[in-house]
C-alpha cells in the first residue's frame, strides 16, 4: 500500500478508508496513543494501538524516534486536539531508538546550544521542522519569483581564480602536500604545478561570471553556495552561506532598489501564505524566548505582526549621507552608547549603526545608497560627485544587512582607473574587462544573503539555527 504522509492525512475526511502512514515516535501514553510524525507538518498523526492484542516486546519497541509503520483505518478522533486518528492494525517496527541511548528525550526542552551539537538529529524537533520547513518554502519562492519575471538561471562556478569582492577573504583550495608544495626558481609555492596550473579559491560571490551572463541573456540570477574566510564569529556570519544573486543589464540604480524590494515582499508573503502554520509555531516560539529578557530588550512586534509589516510598508531610501547625518546627529551617538561613534564622513558604518537606523529610527526597513567609493568594492558605478558610488545596501530590523548591490561601472576608462588605483592588476580580470569592451551598458545587480532572510523569517536569532549545517571558525562538523 502506498504510504501517505502526514500533512495530507490531516486534511483527508475520515471514512473508515484503509491507509498506510510511516514516521518517527514523538510520544506514546498509555500504551494506547502514538504521535506519530514524518516531517511533513509539525502537528503529529495520533496512532491508536490496542494492547491487548500486541505482544509486550513490541509494545516495548514503540519508544521515541523510532520509526514505525503503520496501516490501519482513518476514523474521526474522540480525543481533544485532532480530528482524525489511525486505529492500527498493523504496526511494524522499522528501525529501533534506544530510549536509554537517544540524545534527544523532547521532555525536557533541549537548548538551541544543545541542538547545535546534535544538528543530525535537531531536524526532529518542532523548532527545526518548521525552520527548515521555511527555508525549503523561502528557496522555492524565490525561483520562482525569478522565474516568473523571466530571468535566467545561471550556475556560477564555485571554484574560481578570481576574488570578486576583492576583500581576499577566501579559503584556498590545492592538491599540493601542503608540508612540501613544489617551489619555483624564486623558491616560491609554485601553483603551475598545482591541479588547475594556478592558484584557486573557493568563491566569495558569483556576481562577477554574473555580469557575464547578463550581458547576453539580458537578466539572470544565481543561487548557490558561496565561501567566506572572514573570522567573524557572530551571529549573522557564516563561512559557508546560500547567496541569491541577480544581475541585470539595462538596470540603473532604482530599477535595482525596485526589484531587490519586489523580491523580498514577494518571498516573504509566500512563505506566509504557503507556510502559515510553522511560522505561527515560530512566532510563538520567540514570544515564549523573548519572555526570558527584560521588558526593553524585547521586540514591540511579533514575528508575524513584523513579516506583515514588511509587507504592508515601502522600505525607506536614504543615501549614506543622510544616515551619517542622522547618526551623528542621534542621542544614541551624543550619549556615546556607540562601541563605534559616528564622527565623520567616510567611515564604514558598524552592524550597531545599521540597526539603529533600523530599529530605533526609522522602525523599518531601510536601503542605504550612494555609500564613499573607498569602503565599497572596485566594480562600483562610480557618482558625478567623484566621492560615491551607486551602492544599495538593505538593512532589515533585527538583522542589518540583507542585500548589498550596486549599478555597476560600465565605462571601461572609469573602471581600469578605479581598478589600478586599488591595485587589481587588470590583466587578471581582463574577461570581465571584455564585457566593457564589447557592448557595453548599464547594469546593477545585488546579493541577497539566504540565510539571513531565513533568520528573519523564522525570527530566529544565531544564523546557525537555519542552516542544517554551519560552518563557522573552528567548526565544520558532519
Ligand atoms: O555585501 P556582499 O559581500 O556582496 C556581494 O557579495 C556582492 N557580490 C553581491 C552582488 O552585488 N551581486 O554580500 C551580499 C550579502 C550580504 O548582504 C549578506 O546578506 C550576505 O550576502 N553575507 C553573508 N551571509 C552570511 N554569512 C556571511 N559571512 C556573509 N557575508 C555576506
Ligand atoms: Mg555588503
């Protein structure tokens, strides 16, 4: 018989049909009640067993996280909480779970800390179903948002020669006996030796092959893996993280502000229309933790009051200028309650700063543009003013950054300027180059970083929690 799975059975109306369902133990009372789950939805299919008619060693197997199958009739349920039940009929152990051995008894609620150790088994828990639940949903909807407005998708290499960013963060990949790398005449490593004849990395971003594609295909996107060698050991910084990429020729400045904020509302107001429920469960759950800090830490809007929020407001566009003016201006700088104050013009704004214009001022969503050309990259479309360039950063409540993009520099003199005066040596780059010497236009595009949309859609709050395996400084387990 074919197995059903739970989700829908909870949708099918109970006529004593025949069905068969298969899953994992959450709880069994009284000898009598399994809640019986397969992932599929957070709320449990209640099993009923009689007893009298199974033998005690199997009644015994039917311990938490085992996996069980079970066919037996759809009945409407009696008890409170569901409104259809499984009389079983037949019940098979699959694969046994030592209730003395499993790490994971749900009595006593395991720490996100804890799960973090366990991150094989957390899939199991009601907090991480419905996380990751929301991150299949978020990923769907934003190929098919892509999709629907007619953008390519393109897959970006992720081992590459080129430093994107041009911030050198990248993690080193080679074949070579790193104790004893071939040396060249100069006695250094010689990399022409090596398995691609040079020195490679694992990709920062995919916005450079990117460009290349959307100067013929016109628009496209990217959505893959991305590596970053950055020692930051926060809670929004992975060394390994999903990034969504889109590139567009024929796209000023705005067009990109317009369509990173389409994109946004779009995927947010279909994971609640698909994935109300889980987000639901997380709202809760995140009033239940806010509970635990003190009244003014605690956020003024629930998760699902904040996604709707978002929905409902256009984000607000200020240039880098204006925030500084506002930052230096705030009591929050005056009182000196920065780790960073906001002195002058020119200096790099810090995730505090980008949280209180967030947070504190503008309560909403904000896209920060224009930014000094010296603290963004070299491939930036540089302003008439000589001291800017055509940058959008997104800053979301509770996050910071989001996206980051720019237009990019599409006047190959502006650009090869740009480039020696930071010291890429041109040649190295001289395909991307091309796209600048053959057809040139405008173009902009942006990064959105997947898995701090995921955390502001879960309103979870380290972003270790919403991808099934992080990988940060000092730690790369499974
Ligand atoms: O601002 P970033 O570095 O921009 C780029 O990589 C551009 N090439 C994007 C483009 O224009 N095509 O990164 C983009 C986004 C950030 O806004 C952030 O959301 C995310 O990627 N991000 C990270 N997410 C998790 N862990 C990290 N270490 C991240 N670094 C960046
Ligand atoms: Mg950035």
């Amino acid at each position: 018989m074919t197995r059903l799975r739970i989700k829908d059975i909870l949708k099918t109306t109970p006529a004593n049909q025949t069905i068969t369902v298969k899953g994992w133990v959450r709880s069994f009372r009284n000898k009598t009640f399994i809640a019986l789950n397969d992932g599929s939805t957070n709320n449990n299919l209640q099993i009923v067993v009689d007893f009298n008619t199974l033998p005690e060693e199997l009644l015994n197997r039917i311990t938490t996280s085992s996996a069980i199958s079970v066919t037996g009739t759809l009945a409407a349920s009696l008890g409170k909480g569901q409104a259809v039940e499984v009389i079983s009929k037949e019940l098979t152990i699959l694969g046994d779970s030592d209730p003395e051995k499993y790490p994971l008894q749900l009595k006593n609620k395991p720490s996100l800390e804890f799960l973090r150790e366990i991150a094989h088994l957390r899939f199991r828990t009601n907090t991480f179903g419905a996380v990751f639940r929301v991150r299949n949903t978020l990923a769907f909807a934003v190929h098919k948002f892509f999709n629907e407005k007619g953008f390519l998708y393109m897959h970006t290499p992720i081992l590459t020669s080129s430093d994107a960013e041009g911030a050198g963060e990248m993690f080193h990949v080679t074949n070579f006996d790193i104790a004893n790398p071939p040396k060249d005449e100069n006695g250094k490593v010689d990399y022409k030796q090596d398995f691609f004849g040079k020195s490679v990395n694992l990709t920062v971003s995919g916005q450079l092959e990117g460009e290349l594609a959307a100067m013929a295909f016109s628009d496209i996107y990217t959505f893959g893996p991305t590596f970053r060698a950055e020692n930051s050991n926060t809670a929004r910084h992975l060394a390994e993280f999903w990034m969504i990429e889109p590139e567009m020729a024929f796209y000023e400045l705005k067009d990109n502000m317009d369509l990173a904020e389409e994109m946004l509302q779009y995927v947010i107001k279909y994971a609640l229309d698909n994935n109300l429920e889980d987000i639901q469960f997380l709202s809760q759950r995140l009033e239940e933790e806010e509970k635990q800090k003190p009244q003014t830490e605690r956020s003024e809007l629930s998760l699902l009051d904040k996604l709707k929020f978002c929905l409902d407001n256009k984000f607000e566009r200020v240039t880098y200028t204006q925030a500084i003016e506002i930052l230096r201006e705030s009591n929050h700088n005056k009182k000196k309650k920065f780790q960073y104050l906001v002195d002058k013009w020119g200096v790099d704004l810090q995730s505090e700063h980008e949280r209180y214009l967030v947070e504190k001022h503008f309560k909403k969503p904000v896209i920060l543009t224009d930014y000094p050309k010296e603290i963004k990259s070299f491939y930036m479309r540089q302003n008439d003013d000589g001291k800017t360039v055509a940058a959008m950063d997104i800053l979301f409540p509770g996050i910071g950054e989001i996206v980051g993009g720019s237009q990019r520099e599409e006047r190959l003199e502006k650009l090869e300027t740009r480039m020696n005066e930071i010291g890429i040596p041109l040649h190295e780059l001289s395909w991307y180059l091309d796209t600048r010497r053959f057809g040139s236009c405008p173009h902009a595009g942006f990064g959105l970083g997947f898995e701090r949309l995921v955390l502001f859609v879960t309103g979870m709050t380290n972003i270790r929690d919403v991808i099934p395996f992080p990988r940060t400084p000092n730690n790369c387990e499974f």
